[in-house]
C-alpha cells in the first residue's frame, strides 16, 4: 500500500488522537490509503498537507448510528459555507467586544514577542549580506587549535601557506584571505577622514561575486607581490563620502596614508564580508609594504602569520567535507616541506563554515543566545495560546444553549467545528496584525543592543520573511489555540447540553482549563525567575571593583600619519591636551583601560617558572589617571626619573603569583618582556585589577615603559571634571592642532567601553525581563478567567450557602482554595521551571547562583501578588451574590 515506504508517524498518532474511537480504526486505514497514494503522484510534501486537512475533516465528520461506521468521505466547505462562517464570527466579536479584545491582546503579546525575536534573527543570521551573490554557496574558512577545537579564537597562516592553499585548491575552489586596517584618507586638500580598510589576497571579489557600479574590481592576479600596488576599490557609501553621488570615483586620486593611489572601482552595495563590517576600502594585502609602512621581507617571511581570515567558494559539486581534507592534506605537505613551521600547522585543523552569515569566531555564541531566545518565545507564544484556548472554552460553556439551538436545527457537528475553527483563524490574524505593533516596540527598546560582536540591532521593519513569519504565526497558533475548543464542539452532545445549559463549569473540560492555567503560572514563574537572575547579573556587573575609576576618564585613539614614532605622536598629543580646559590629568598608552594588551612573560629569576601574563605599556601618569590604587590604598605615583625602561609595575594577582606575598616584590628584579628577557626592578603593586570582559578572573599584569621598537598605535587617556560637549569638543580640537592633516575621532567615556562589553547581557536581560512581564501578565490574566467563570458557575452554590447563614469569610475561602490549588501546584512547577531554565543561563550569570533565594523569592512574591489581584474581582463578586436572585432565576 505504501510503496514499501512506512506510513508516517504523525499521521497514525493523530487519527488516534483525533478521530472518534468508533471510527478510528477503519478512517485511520482510509487515511493511510489517500496518503500513499497522494505521495506516489504529488510527492511527499503535497501528500502530507492534504493528509492534514483529512485528518481533520475525519476527526469533524458526523458519525452514523450507533455501530456503524461511515465510509470516511473528507469534505471540503464551498467559499459560501466559508463565507457565511467568517460572517459569522465577526458579528459574535463584535457582540462580545470584552473578549474580542482580550483575546487579541494576548495572542499580540505572544506573536509579537516571537516576531521580535525572530526580527533579530533576520537581522544577524538569515539576511543576506549585501552585495554578495549566492552567500549560501561561499563559506568561512577558520583555523583552530587541535587541542582545544571549541577555542574561538582562529589561528593565521603564513603568506606562504597561503600561496600553497590557493595552488592546491584550484578547480576544487576559489579562496581569497582578508584583513583589518585603518588609515586615514583623504581627497585632495581636504582633512583626512579614517576609514575602515580591508587588504584583500586572492580572488575575493570573485569567491563572493560582488560587482563593480563604477570601473572594475581586483582580479586575483592584482594582488600577487611583484606587481604596482597603487589601486583601491571604495564602497559606495565611502565614495558619496569623498565624491559626492552624482560625481565618478573610478579613475580619480585620492591619498590613503599619506600615499596617493588611484581609485579603481566603486563595489556595488557590498559592505563587507562579515555582517556589520562596514568596510569603507580595499586594497590588495602587498599595499601594506607600499602604502602601510610594513617592511616586505615580513610579509613573506616562512614563520610571519599575517593572514587570519579566509572566504573561499567552492566549485560545483565539491562538499565541504571534501574541501576541510583537501585543506588539512595541503597544510600537512607543507609542514612536511618546512619543518620550521611543523610544530605550528601540526597543531591546527580547518573547519570550514558553510554560507556567509555569522562569523565563525561568534557563530557559536550568537546561535545559542539566539535559539535561548527562541525557545523563551516559544513558552510566551504557549502561554498565550492556552489563554486563548481557555477564553474560547469559557465561551462555548456560555454559548451552550445557542449552540444547542443549532444543533437542534440541523447543524452538523463538523458544521460547528469548522466555524470555531474559522473564529480561531479570525482572532489569530487580528492578533497577528497587533503582535507587529507589539514587536516593533520591543524592538524599540533594544536598539542600539548587540549580541556578542555583531551589529547593533536595528529599528523593526517589516520585509517578506517577517510577513510570512506572522502569517505563519497565525496558522500556527490557530492550531494552539483553536483545534482543542473546535475538538469539543466536533464532539458536542446535544441532550447533555440541553441538561447542562444551566450548570457550571464541570467534569473533564474543567479539569483541562484548570491545567492549562497551572501550566501558565508554572511557565510564567519560570520566565521571571530568568529575567531576575539575568537583572541581578548585569547590576553586578556594573558594580564589580574592577580596580580602575572609569568615572570622568576619556580615551582617544592617536592616528599617526604614517610617518613619525606614535610615542613622539602621543606626547606631541597629551602636550596640547593638557592646556585644554576641563582636563585634569593625561597619560598615553598602548591600549585603552578594558581594552586590548600585548602578550608578555615574567619570571622571577632565572630558570624559575616562566609566567604569561598581560603586558601594558604606558607612560608613568597613565595609573593616576585612572585612579589605580596601591596595596597600601593609596595612589600609585611615579616621579618622572623613577619610570622609565628597567623598572615595572606588577598588579597584586601577578606579584602573589611570583612571590609568597605581593608586598615582598617591591624592590626586587625579575625578569620580563614580550619574551622575558629583560631585568625589570619592581616599583610597585596595585590592588587588585580586573578587566570588564572577565571581572571574576583578578588579572596578571606588569606594567611597562613604552618601547619604541614595540609601538604600533597609541590611546591618550584623560580624566576630566565633567565629561560635557564641551569638554570633548575641546580635546578633539587639541588633537586636531597637534595632528593637522590626521583623521582625529570623538574622545569616548571609558564607562561607555564598560557598557559595550556587557551590552550582550544587557540585552538578554532586558529581552527575558520584557517577556517574562508578557508572561505574568498572561498568566494573570488566565488565572482571573478561570476564578471568574468558576464564580459564576457556582453562583448557585453560594446564593444557597449564604442564605443558610454562611459568612463572606466563608465564600472567600471557598474562592481561595479553588483559586489556590492552581497556583500552589503551578508555583511548585514555576519553580522546578525556574531552576531548570537558570542552568541554561548559568554561563551568563555573574555574581548570582543559579538558586540564588532574593531571584526565587521575588518571582515568588510577584506570582502570589498577581494571583491576588487576579482573585480579587471575582472573589468580590462570590460574596456580593443576592441568595433571593439567584434562588429565584432557579
């Protein structure tokens, strides 16, 4: 019957689910029958969608007598039937606007959340990146460490390697390397801006298939050593930049680093390789010797690593699978050749990551923010459906005598069925329509946010994957929500009904919508307790003593011209800066404080262990400017002839590291470096340092005068009194002085690198906090449906109780426990929920356990809080019932 093919799983466990028992076994065989045949003739997707509607039309179909069965013959309704059950529904959502209402605000709350977060998933993972052909058909390629393969941080090759690389993967792909830089440019007389710079090696242009607007771009051959590297390619937003849009770039000369180039060509709409690398040129990586200063012979030496970042496309018909072999073969011949760099590539393997979408170093790590994100949606998007699907059921107790009516008039069963189904799809779509408001205020509230180094979010828009999403939403939660009460009018009894028209809210259907509200405040619960850990974590860690006094600190990047030393640069800097008004104290310094530091090694004597630790060039104001403290508790200050090259600073984790105690280094020699090579003397040890990016780890670190021999780039610091407009206009303006025809940036609060660093938690938590309000809010809102159509259920129970005497405290109580069996079991799972999802989250906390009581107990409280007020009104209207009214309507 099949073909030889098993019949599929969902299609035998929902006849058995959905269709009646009398008939289920012989539909089920008819079911499975119409399947195989559909599939061998239209294919297996087709076959499983019309299997789908005959389930339901089965499960909706109006049985025979008692012992027959049917033949199962799936209907299909005329657009008439549809249309008179669509007018239908809109005149009951317009008779009963309460609930109309009701329901679509929740079912906006749900899918908005879920199109939000499916927003930043566009954003950051399924859009294309702009200008590149066919990105799923080009792939990243990244070297990482054998031994720690789940290291991030990729691993470079030599120019050599490369070269290797290219040759051994021709006609099996294209592959093309790429590198960050910035320099200054600039168009004839004008001040030089600084642009973001990529040097290209190989065919990149074609691994991506971008395109020229103007002129053309770089053939692989364009970037081989040998050739006049005197040409750049310009993006077109840098192009209306320099030129202005209605003015032709290519063939023009502009000046990049003091060098004038020719434009070749304008890239049309690529921006970069990498989403939110908003790259402004290329140039080929050979141009670093011509135009960057860099000494050839490096380029090209056998044990230089300058490439770090490979894109390659492989050719029709070649897997990756075949590409990482081929890759891994290649690199292992050429450790064979060249035992100089046997150890190195021995020690690292290729991963290659299919379609340019997230860069590998922050793939891994934004795919589980993301899919973290998702599935708390998904719980939101749950609550809200069982909302619905309890307003619905609610509805359908209330309308029992209507529907018997119909019933009784000739209306079929499935007749029913369909026009809940088609109300569900109607409240569905309205919801749909409010959840895009809802999703563009959330996302409203995390522009500007990032998720590890990816771009910052963006303001909502609405393109063909968010529209399809929330037709998509909409059918999917008509499901949710609307299959369980169409269910129950498929199986409506018309007698039972005429008998129970005027009861309450009883037997099995009860027992459902008491579950589906446990499972509310369960779920709800659990959500809050994520938001208030992930809350508690970032206030601990704007909070942490790093050991450095960001406030009113400023730092500014020096951009030298290419020409001069950026130590001589940096002070001709700090000289004018010093004048400017506001400013208290200056320092120069390699690297910014949270920022980057060189790699260096310490020992305490000779053939004594050899420590890797962080080494910080500066100059000898730097620590004062930052307000680093000495053990002592004091401020660390260094007179002008005690610092220099042979003396150093340790932090207190590197001084206990080297010496039984910190305060015993003082004075002593050791020996350190970016090798360890030189004699240091210890001038002193700061209290303990940390760093934003890792405030639980104390950091080890020395230190050091600034080498000449070692400086590539220099950051002024400055500590100001009051950071204003005012006071950074004036700094610029020094800086500008001291550099003329140098790109000088806007100086940035160090607070502000702070915030940046922790911005991806800081949007997590402010994403679980929005959604876990959504989620309390839903859940109080089921919990005051369920109390209230319990109340009035037994409106006749209490009239009856209160005339035979029973008191207000009596009725409350009655109220409570119904009201408090629900939220007692739901808080039991809320909080098992709760843990669960806290384990999940762990490597994201700091500073709080994941059964941290001040979290568990707030959400707790929170939970008993809205349960109340939920409890209120109805509980209100148990004791105020009239026992003459109701005694009399009976």
């Amino acid at each position: 019957m099949n073909g030889g093919r098993k019949p599929p799983v969902w299609l035998r466990w929902g006849a058995r689910l959905l269709v009646p028992a009398d008939r289920r076994e012989f539909v089920t065989g008819d079911l499975l029958e119409l399947h195989a045949r559909r599939r061998e003739a239209r294919g297996a997707f087709r076959a499983g969608f019309a299997a789908l509607g005959d389930l339901f039309a089965s499960a909706f179909a109006r049985g025979g007598g008692p012992g027959e069965s049917p033949p199962f013959r799936p209907g299909r309704p005329t657009v008439a039937e549809l249309g008179h059950d669509l007018r239908a529904a809109l005149r009951s959502m317009v008779r009963e606007p309460g609930f109309t209402l009701v329901a679509v605000l929740t079912l906006a709350l749900g899918i908005g959340s879920a199109t939000a977060v499916f927003g930043i998933v566009n954003q950051l993972v399924l859009r294309p990146l702009p200008g590149v052909a066919d990105p799923a058909g080009a792939a990243y390629l990244h070297f990482r460490l054998r031994e720690d393969p789940e290291n991030i941080n990729g691993q470079g090759l030599t120019t050599l390697d490369v070269d290797a690389l290219r040759e051994g993967l021709e006609g099996a792909a294209v592959l093309a390397s790429y590198g960050n830089w910035s320099a200054p440019v600039a168009r004839g007389e004008e001040r030089p801006v600084s642009a973001r710079v990529r040097h290209v090696y190989g065919a990149f242009f074609e691994a991506l298939g971008a395109r020229p607007s103007e002129g053309r771009l770089f053939r692989a051959e364009e970037t081989a050593f040998g050739r006049e590297h005197d040409a750049v390619i310009l993006s077109e937003s840098f192009r209306d930049q320099l030129f202005g849009p209605d003015e032709a770039a290519a063939g023009a000369t502009i000046e990049v680093q003091g060098r004038r180039v020719r434009v070749l060509g304008v890239v049309d709409a690529f921006r970069g390789v990498e989403r939110g690398d908003d790259t402004d040129l290329w140039m080929a990586f050979p141009a670093l010797a011509s135009i960057g200063g860099f000494d050839e012979d490096r380029l090209l030496r056998r044990t230089a690593v300058m490439h770090g970042a490979f894109v390659l496309r492989p050719a029709d018909g070649v897997s990756a699978a075949e590409i990482e072999a081929r890759v891994e073969a290649i690199v292992g011949s050429v450790a064979e050749a060249h035992p100089e760099s046997a150890d190195y590539l021995s020690g690292i393997q290729p991963r290659l990551f299919p379609g340019l979408t997230t860069p590998p170093m922050w793939r891994a790590g934004t795919l589980r923010t993301l899919g973290l994100l998702s599935g708390i949606v998904a719980l939101v998007l749950l609550v809200a459906c069982a909302n619905v699907a309890n307003l619905l059921l609610f509805r359908n107790v209330h309308r029992r005598g209507p529907t018997a009516v119909r019933r009784a008039l000739g209306a079929s069963t499935g007749r029913l069925a369909r026009a809940q189904l088609v109300a569900s799809l109607l409240l569905a779509a309205l919801g749909s329509a409010a959840g895009l408001g809802v999703a563009w205020a959330i996302t409203l509230g995390l522009r500007g946010e990032r998720l590890l180094r990816m771009p910052a979010v963006e303001s909502f828009t609405v393109d063909l994957r968010i529209a399809s999403f929330a037709i998509g939403a909409a059918l999917v939660t008509t499901v949710l929500f609307g299959a369980g009460p169409a269910l129950v009018a498929a199986r409506f009894d018309l007698a039972r009904s005429l008998r129970a028209s005027r009861r309450g809210d009883t037997g099995r259907a009860a027992g459902v919508r008491r579950v589906m509200a446990t499972g509310q405040i369960a779920l709800s619960l659990s959500l809050v307790i994520g938001g208030l850990l992930l809350a508690r974590t970032v206030s601990n860690l704007l909070s942490v003593d790093t050991g450095i006094d960001a406030r009113g600190v400023l730092q500014l990047g020096v951009v030298s011209s290419g020409e001069g030393d950026p130590l001589l640069v940096g002070e001709q800097v700090m000289a004018e800066v010093d004048a400017t008004p506001g400013v208290m104290l200056t320092a120069t310094a390699m690297y910014g404080p949270h920022g980057s530091s060189m790699g260096g090694r310490v020992q305490r004597e000779a053939d004594a262990e050899v420590v890797r630790a962080e080494m910080i060039p500066m100059t000898r104001r730097w620590l004062d400017v930052v307000g680093v403290e000495s053990l002592s508790g004091g401020p660390i200050h260094l007179d002008e002839g005690a610092w220099g090259p042979g003396v150093t600073v340790l932090s207190r984790a590197l001084a206990a590291r080297l010496f039984d105690t910190p305060e015993e280094a003082v004075g002593k020699t050791i020996l350190g470096g970016p090798r360890g090579e030189k004699e240091l003397r210890v001038v002193g040890v700061t209290e303990e340092l940390r760093i934003a990016r890792a405030p639980d780890n104390p950091r080890e670190t020395f230190f050091v005068a600034p080498d000449p021999d070692l400086a590539f780039q220099t950051t002024l610091i400055a500590r100001v009194q009051q950071p204003d407009v005012a006071t950074l206009n004036g700094i610029r303006e020094a800086a500008e002085r001291a550099l003329p025809g140098v790109p000088v940036a806007d100086p940035v609060p160090v607070a502000r690198t702070i915030e940046w660093i922790h911005s991806e938690r800081r949007m997590l938590a402010r994403l679980v906090g929005t959604l876990s309000a959504f989620a309390a809010l839903l859940a109080g809102v089921g919990l005051y449906g369920i109390v209230a159509f319990s109340v009035a259920g037994r409106g006749r129970e209490f009239g009856v109780r209160i005339a035979l005497g029973a008191g207000g405290e009596r009725i409350v109580a009655l109220v409570a426990r119904y009201a408090g069996s629900i939220v007692i079991v739901g808080t039991a799972l809320g909080l098992a929920g709760g843990y669960a999802l806290s384990r999940v989250l762990e490597s994201r906390l700091f500073g709080v356990q994941p059964l941290d009581p001040v979290s568990y107990g707030a959400a707790v409280a929170l939970a008993v809080a809205t349960a109340a007020l939920a409890c209120w009104a109805p509980t209100r209207r148990a004791v105020s019932v009239d026992p003459a009214r109701t005694l009399g309507a009976e």
